[in-house]
C-alpha cells in the first residue's frame, strides 16, 4: 500500500514540484495532488516511473507513515529569505534522519537530553546559565559538536550542498535534533551549532513568522552563539590590551575557536573595540580574503557518538548501504547525514545484520 506522504517526502527531497514530476512520467499536475493528498493510488506503472525519476527504491513507498519536521517548527538561519523549494528537500532530508535516529536508537543508548528552557531570559544571561547548567565555567569550548551530542541532542549533516541554508533545529516530541551545512568553514559550523543551540534553548516551539518576527529570532540567537562560544569574563581576561589590527584578531581568535568576523563582532559587542574600528576591521578582512578562506583554519569538527557508532556496524559488517536497504532509501542519503561528521567506507562487505544489541555510548568524552 503506497504511503501518499512517502511520495511527497521523496518528491520535496529532489526539490521538484509536483507539475515537475507529473511532466516527467507523463501525467496531469492533478494527478500528482491527488496522490499526495490521498485521495488516489497510483498504478503499479506509475509508481515504478516515480521511483525511477526520483531516485528512491520502490520498496519505499510501500513504508509505514513517516515522522517529518515540518516549517512551523523548525528553526532555520534568515528563514525569510530561504527559497521554499530548498527548505523543504532539506526538511524532507530531516525525515529521512529521523528514520536513520530511530534504526540507531533500536541498538544504542545514548545521553539523555539535557536542556534548559531558557524562552523568558535574555540571550547572553541564557548563555550563562547554560554553561553554568553544564559546568563548563568561562573557558573555551574544544569541541561543539561533542558538546551537543553529550548533551543528548542529535546531531547530522545538512545534507544541502548548498549556501542557501546554514543550519536548522528543533524539537521532536522531547528530542532536540541539530543540523549542520558541512560545506562552511569549521569556525562558522562550530559558530552554526551554538546558534542552533540557542533556538532550541530560547525558541523550543520556533520555526516560520513574519519576516520581522523572524529576524528578532536570528538576532536573538546570534547573540545568545556570541556570548555561549565566548564568554565576557575570559574575554576581557585575555584581550587586556587594545587591539589594534586584524592581525590581532586572528591571533586572539584562536582561543575560542570562531571566524575573525564573528570575534570582531563580539568584541564590538562589549564595547571593547568601537563600531567605526570594527567597521574598518570588517573592511580589511575582506579586502584580505578572510571573509571567504578563514586565516588559521581550525580541523573541522566530527562527531564521537556517531563515529562510534559507524566503527561499531562497520566491525560487524555493517555498511552504508546495508542500513540503506533497511531504511529503504538510497544510500547516498544516509552518507548525506553522516558527511563530515563520521567516516563511513562505501564498501558493501557480505552477511547480514547481527541481532541487536545495546552499545552504551554516554561515557564518551
């Protein structure tokens, strides 16, 4: 029995509208509502041109109902500005995450989430009582990505090679989820997940307003990232004299681990350097090319529990497309989710599953 929301996943994951798809197997755009409401079953013939022209195994939409995020409660980056058709193969990728979460969830234990609802504090006394929650103190953070997962918030690659979109978050019943854009600089990724944090943190049921509405949500979370990444009290520890150059900046940046710009930005913010040197700052990065290429890139950050997780399966045999053919979705969309933050060989090996089994992984540092 084909599941009439599986082939509306599949069909927003290619990014192509329902007159795209009814051209392509020769049918009428009505056709296409029509299946997607519900209301008709497409015929054996159809079904296998859908499948074709989309790239999913036909087993597929013959699934069960599928849980998907869905706009009016996602939080993405300047979602005003976001082509509709981008946003939603990319919350249709988070479909197909939630399926992958819940075949890990079936073999492994993992940390509990442990956020606070932080909707009535100010961005930067969020951030504070955050990283007082956490006992991280003021020092920097070494690893964002290993924080959120220990933290028991999900963790997956933006499957969109695209610059469209940077990030987007939220809640699934009581599940924090966190996706990533793997083709930004490590230092705006790290920068990407504490603002994510904070939507989850200051707007657990935020997702799509008013263009207005939607802006004060990013502003909110820009400064709750700014203030969570470096904290004021080791920044006004370690930059005790003035900064004079963006030499400087590059330098002190370093420590916490962040692009030049959003260091400017921050020190701009404490009043620590002026608005007309951090505009004459912003200027030389970018005449210099640091906007574009980050000068003394860091590593880019991976994640533990799901590199643990993979290492584990692959021991047992376990690959990508093993997973895949379970899931029922093509394999290039479980490597999509994991790019950049786990390892994963393309190599199919021989055998089956073994049974399932618990792997506790909440005493990963």
């Amino acid at each position: 029995m084909v599941t009439h929301l599986r082939l509306s996943i599949a069909r927003r994951r290619r990014a192509m509208s329902k007159k795209g798809l009814a051209d392509a197997i020769g049918v009428k755009p009505i056709t296409i509502l029509r299946y997607e409401a519900g209301e008709m079953k497409p015929s054996s013939e159809n079904l296998e041109k859908i499948a074709h022209c989309l790239q999913f195994p036909r087993e597929f939409f013959d699934g069960p109902e599928i849980d998907e995020p869905r706009r009016d409660n996602a939080s993405f980056r300047g979602m005003a500005s976001k082509s509709g058709r981008i946003m939603d193969a990319a919350l249709a990728s988070g479909a197909i995450a939630f399926l992958l979460d819940d075949w890990i969830t079936g073999s492994y234990s993992r940390p509990e989430p442990d956020l606070l609802d932080l909707q009535h504090e100010e961005p930067a006394s969020a951030a504070v009582l955050l990283r007082q929650h956490w006992r991280l103190g003021d020092k920097p953070i070494a690893n964002m990505v290993h924080l959120l997962e220990l933290k028991g918030v999900r963790v997956f690659s933006l499957a969109e090679n695209t610059k469209e979109i940077d990030a987007f978050s939220l809640w699934r019943d009581d599940v924090p989820y966190v996706f990533l854009n793997r083709f930004k600089s490590a230092e705006r990724s790290r920068y990407d997940a504490a603002h994510e944090l904070a939507h989850l943190c200051l707007h657990k049921h935020g997702g799509a307003g008013t263009e207005y509405h939607d802006d004060n949500l990013e502003k909110q979370a820009n400064a709750f990232a700014g203030a969570f990444l470096m904290p004021e009290t080791d920044v006004r520890a370690i930059c005790r004299r003035p900064i004079y150059s963006v030499g400087d900046l590059a330098e002190y940046k370093k420590r916490w681990r962040v692009s030049v710009s959003a260091f400017n930005y921050r020190l701009r913010e404490l009043k620590m350097i002026s608005e007309g040197k951090s505009t004459s700052n912003y200027v030389e990065m970018s005449r210099r090319g640091w906007l574009k290429t980050e000068p003394a890139g860091i590593p880019r950050e991976q994640s533990s529990v799901l590199q643990d997780i993979v290492n584990d399966l692959l021991s047992r045999g376990v690959t990508k497309t093993k997973i895949a053919a379970e899931l029922m979705v093509p394999p290039k969309e479980i490597e999509a989710l994991l790019f950049g933050l786990a390892n994963m060989t393309t190599i199919d090996g021989a055998g089956t599953l073994s049974p399932r089994r618990k792997v506790d992984l909440r005493l990963i540092k």
